[in-house]
C-alpha cells in the first residue's frame, strides 16, 4: 500500500510550480493522481485542468454510484508559503471533500477537513 502523504510530498518536490490532484480508493488500493494545473501564474496558484479533474471524477462513486472507487481527497501545494490554506484555498475547495496541502517552504502537510482543518503531524 502506498503511503499516501510521502506519495504526495514526492509528487510536490519534484516541482517549481503548484501541484494539485486527487487521491482516490478501491478496494483499499489508494491511488495518487497528480492533475495538470493550468493556472497562468503556476508558482503562487493552481486550476486543475477541467478535463483530467472530470475524468478523474467520473471514475468514482462520487460521479456514478455504481462504481467501487471512491475520493479520498485532494491535495495541492504551497511553493513559497506555508501550508496554512490561503483566502482563495478557503473559498473554492469542495466543503465536503478532505483537502490536503503541502508547504514545500516548511515540508509540512495541512489537512483541511470537511469540518474544518488542523495539522497534520
């Protein structure tokens, strides 16, 4: 079974810009899929493309009951803050869905939960 915070964290290291995804379960496989982020201004801001972000989302019971994947989360990361969710993180995220953001400035995870948010240890 992967690890799904050091998946995530590898998937944010090996880039100069924001990442975003989802991570995803089936029969207790999780699987991390990094979305491309199409934002004009990568470094301090991210839009998953619309298409990956839709395809992704169709494969769930989230999109179609009758499927066995289910979302386990989203996730993206801060380049140069920590990782604290910002205003803009704040108002868009799904309320309903775990958000999971990655500081590569402190390589700490913030877990922003349907509920609210604290951090991760």
């Amino acid at each position: 079974m992967i690890n799904i915070l050091k998946e995530i964290e590898r998937i944010s290291e090996t880039s100069d810009k924001e990442v975003c995804g989802i991570v995803t379960e089936e029969d207790g496989r999780a699987k991390v899929t990094e979305l491309k982020n199409v934002s004009d201004n990568e470094e301090i801001c991210f839009i998953a493309d619309q298409r990956q972000f839709f395809d992704a989302i169709k494969k769930t019971s989230f999109y179609d009951k009758s499927r066995r994947s289910n979302i386990v989360c989203f996730f993206h990361s801060h380049i140069h803050k920590n990782e604290t969710p910002s205003a803009t993180d704040m108002k868009y995220r799904l309320k309903n869905i775990l958000h999971i953001i990655y500081s590569l400035t402190t390589k700490r995870f913030f877990l922003l939960y349907p509920e609210g948010g604290r951090n991760a240890e």
